[in-house]
C-alpha cells in the first residue's frame, strides 16, 4: 500500500495509542503516550539544519560555484534528506522538539490525550494528534469525537499549526470542527522556549477546542431540528459538488452540464444519504435533516477511492476533501444560502 509514512531510518515513523491508525503501520503503544514517545516511537527524534543553495554559474567549459544569500535549503541531518529546497533568509528552522513543546502543557491541563504521532513524506511534516477528552452529543445519542492535530513542517509549507477536526462515531465520518462564527478552523502558534509565554500558547490550544466544542455542539444539533425534502437535498448535493458555473447552467435546465463523472459523485452521494452508516440516526423519522445531508457529504468524501493511502490522508487534512467537508458545514448552518437547482430532472441523472 502506498503512504507518506516516513521510513527513513528502517521503520514506520509513526505511533499511535491502543489501535492501530487507519493505514496499519507503526508502533502500537498500549500505555497513554508522552511527548518523549511521540519523539522517540513517532520517529521524530531528529535534527534539521538549514543551508544556503549552491548555484552552478558557466565559466568557459566549466562552472564555478555560487553560494547563495537568499535561497536557502533544509536538510535532515541524520539520512542526509533534503526537506525542502527554495526557502528565504528569513526562514527559521524548528526542531521537532521545539515545535510540539506545548502538547506538554495541554496533557498537564487534562484537556486531551494524545492518540497518534508521526513524520511524513521524508520528515517534510510532523504531527502529533490529540483526542480531546469531551464528546459532543448530537441529539440524544449521536455522538462526535473531537481531536486537534498540531503540526509542522520543514519544508517552508506550514507554520506550527493546530487545527481541530471532529469524527462522527456511528459512521467514522471526519466533520469539519469550524462552523459558524463562534469557531475556527485553525491557529498558528508561536514557538517560545519559556515556560510562561509556552502555557500561554498552550491556554490559546485549549480555548480553541472549549470554544469550538460549545459552538459545534449548538450547530449540529440546529443541523438536526433542520427537516429538509428530497429536493432540498439535492440542491444541497448540487452546491457542494458543483462549479459556480455548472450551477448557472442547470438553473437553466442545461443538465448536460453534468458529465458522468459528476453525475457519479452525486448518485454516491445520494444513496449514502439514503443507506449509509448512521444515516437512520442522523434523520427525524423518514425526514431528511440538514445533518442527515452533511453527513452524506462527510461519508462519501471519507469513503470514496483515493489514488493512495497517502493522498487520502494529505487530502482530508490539508486538501480538497478537507475543503469540501469545510464548504458542505457552512452551506449546512445557511440552507438559506443554497441556490435552488429546481429546473434541472434528477432522476434523468439517475439520482433516484
């Protein structure tokens, strides 16, 4: 199977806490994981020094060498990796150990554990993920769990990030953790090696995931009380999946618009709304709910082929699936803002 999963040093360069992760490699820890266990079983012990990039300048038959003053590369020093390769002067490099100092902090406050650790892609990004330690209830037994990755990288495509994302239990689906107002989708944090500015970057963690906890559980539960009809639902399908300008041409009735690709994405769609994990729990009776149809989107794009294991996992977390997820929450909190697809024949796209 291919993956991203960094082995560079001969083994998997991930851990993860009681199960096994989604792709099966790694160490498999049956005690609570540290930080040290992140760094060491996680295979993220080690070092990365930044260098200037050498420029090759044509001297007659030859060339002679020209160090440079604004380009700069990162190299892992213990397999002699380069991470990343076209990085300013003002690029600073981050140990691993610095990056995830703060995870410390936020296991003292007993706000979450953490649950997997890894490096992928050479080492490139380094991640520690943390389950938090309070569910949301969605109606009287649905539950979501909630977790929150902080990540870095050294190849100048990411700052030290933590970014919360959400899994619905009964289906597995991974929900975006931003909806509304109230909540974000990320912070930056500021890397500091003293222990009081440190607490403090680790308090910001902390009431990101108190702050989305509280609004996520309001809006999914207002998804929830939101009954919709079928062909709310397909208009929903539609905006999510399709381009502005595809949506303007079936407005006007032209469903020749939808190629047999799109038209495939949004028959899966629709028979995961109508037997998919989870889905009976997620509607009021036989009605269709607002979060019955979010969850139709999550379940597909969790589910669906990916060219490989590893873009499955950079696609939910840093890419489109990830996008996708974000847009279906934010139509899903504003049916108002869902253009109506009314002249277009669905059942002539085969979504019966």
């Amino acid at each position: 199977m291919a993956h991203l999963i960094d082995s560079s040093k001969g083994f998997n360069a991930f851990v993860s806490f009681a199960a096994p992760a989604w792709h099966g490699l790694g160490t498999v820890l049956n005690n609570p994981l540290s930080t040290e266990d992140a760094l060491t079983q996680g295979g993220l012990n080690y070092n990365v020094i930044k260098l200037p990039n050498v420029h090759m300048i044509p001297n007659g038959n030859s060339f002679e060498e020209l160090i440079s003053e604004d380009s700069f590369f990162t190299l892992r020093t213990d397999v002699n990796k380069v991470l990343g390769s076209r990085l300013g002067k003002d690029y600073t490099v981050m140990q691993n150990i610095e990056a995830l100092n703060i995870v410390d902090e936020i296991l003292q406050s007993g706000t979450a554990t953490i649950e997997t650790a890894g490096a992928i892609d050479e080492g490139k990004k380094v991640f520690i993920c943390l389950k938090v330690n309070k569910d949301i209830i969605v109606g009287s037994s649905d539950t979501v769990k909630q977790y929150v990755l902080i990540a870095n990288s050294h190849d100048g495509s990411l700052a030290i990030t933590a970014m919360p994302t959400n899994v619905r239990v009964v289906c597995n689906n991974t929900l975006s953790a931003a909806l509304g107002q109230k909540s974000k989708d990320k912070i930056k944090i500021r890397h500091t090696v003293n222990a009081d500015y440190r607490l403090s970057e680790a308090m910001k963690v902390i009431k990101l995931l108190s702050d989305n906890t509280s609004a996520n559980e309001d809006n999914y539960n207002i998804m929830a009380n939101t009954v919709i009809s079928k062909e709310q639902m397909f208009n929903y399908f539609g905006n999510v999946f399709c381009t502005p300008e595809e949506i303007k041409e079936l407005q006007k009735g032209n469903k020749d618009v939808i190629k047999t690709r799109k038209a495939n994405i949004l028959n899966d769609v629709l028979n995961f709304s109508n037997r998919g994990q989870g889905q009976a729990l997620a509607m009021k009776g036989n009605d269709f709910t607002m979060w019955s149809a979010y969850n139709a989107v999550t379940g597909y794009v969790t589910r669906k082929k990916y060219s490989s294991a590893s873009d499955r996992a950079n696609s939910m977390l840093f890419g489109s699936a990830a996008e996708t997820i974000e847009t279906a929450g934010a139509l899903a909190l504003n049916p108002a803002k869902i253009q109506p697809l009314s002249k277009i024949n669905f059942n002539n796209l085969n979504l019966n």
